[in-house]
C-alpha cells in the first residue's frame, strides 16, 4: 500500500467513467493511478494499480465483478473497494436491468472478502462524469457494512459533486441502488440530457 499521500486506483480505467473520475479527482489533489487488462501509456496492470493504492474504485462491467475481484482479492485486501457497477442489459435497445439474487457489490465482498466495499456512484452518469469542465449538480448514494469506509468514500464524493454523500445504509441496499442505474439512462434517453439525482429533505 501506498506510504504518505493517499493513492486512488481505478480498475478498468479507460473507459468515460474512470478517465472522467480519475481526472476529477486529479483536479481536487487526489493522486490516482490508473489500472487496464493491457498495461499502456498512463496505465499500469489491475494487479499494480491495486497495489500502488489505498482507496480502489472498481470501473468493470457488471460480468467482470466477482471474476475480478476473485482474481485480484490477495491485492485488494485491506483496501476500500468502490463498487460501481450496476446490472444494466438492454431490452429492445432500451436500457433495462437484470439483477441477481445478491447485489454486484455483495459479490464483490463475497469474491473479496478482506477487502471494505462501498457500494456507490451508481446515479452518477458516466458521459457527464467524463465532461471534465462541468460541474456535477447531484448527490451520490453509498451503502457499506464498513461504517469507516463509507464515511471516507462520502468525503472523496464531496469533492467530485456539488451535492453531497447520502448514507443509505448497510451493503445489502446495493441489491436496489444498483438497478436505479437503468432509470438514470432511461430518463437520459428520453430527454437527451446527462441527469443526477439529489436527496432531499435531510437535516444536515
């Protein structure tokens, strides 16, 4: 694990949600390594962007889950694994989901199961993550059984959004955010737009 500054790691960080994420977090003074099955250029194997971080976002297809953190758990443990991904299939080109009878992010744990899982990020579109220049106006919703983690992914949140981090509670819930991602790209869809979603009526 990294010494001194924090370490943010991305797994599978070429596509728009990693590359928007990891240079978002850049710009607030995060230092963040970026990880790829084919090590190139800025990125360096899963396996050493795992191992060169503290915090690790985990930007796979919702397939690649549980194999990847299978394969990667000796490197993930100890660390805070930021589950991202959401059981998005596409019904007669609409976007649908196919959720299982456990959530991506309790396979995650389940395949991990020494590393912290936060599950979050899931109604942050990843097209308006990528656009850089242009403030995100949303909260983010996270859910962990890592009471700690979840606090320190709440403040990393803070400074990605405008909104804030809202607490929905134990891992488990991930079983109902995650789907919430279908409605997220559907609502997009129909009004051509990169959409979020703010919590309201919290006492703060």
């Amino acid at each position: 694990m990294a010494e001194g500054a924090r370490v943010i790691g991305i797994v599978g960080g070429t596509g728009d949600f990693g590359q928007g994420l990891a240079e978002r977090l850049r710009r607030v003074g995060e230092e963040v390594v970026l990880g790829s099955r084919t090590p190139r250029d800025e990125f360096v194997s899963n396996a050493e962007a795992i191992q060169q971080s503290d915090i690790v976002f985990l930007s796979v297809p919702p397939d690649g889950v549980e194999f990847t953190c299978r394969n990667l758990a000796d490197e993930l443990a100890g660390r805070i694994v930021v589950s991202v991904a959401s059981p998005v299939v596409f019904v007669g080109g609409r976007p649908a989901a196919q959720p299982g009878e456990i959530s991506l992010a309790e396979a995650a744990q389940q395949a991990a199961p020494r590393c912290r899982v936060v599950a979050g990020f899931h109604t942050v579109s990843a097209k308006a993550l990528a656009r850089v220049d242009d403030p995100l106006d949303e909260d983010v919703i996270l859910c962990s059984d890592d009471g700690a983690a979840k606090e320190e992914i709440a403040a990393l949140a803070e400074k990605v959004v405008e909104g804030r981090a809202v607490d929905a509670g134990p891992l488990m819930v991930a079983r109902w955010l995650e789907p919430v991602t279908a409605v997220i790209l559907n609502v997009n869809r129909n009004y051509r737009t990169q959409s979020g979603v703010r919590i309201t009526g919290i006492q703060t």
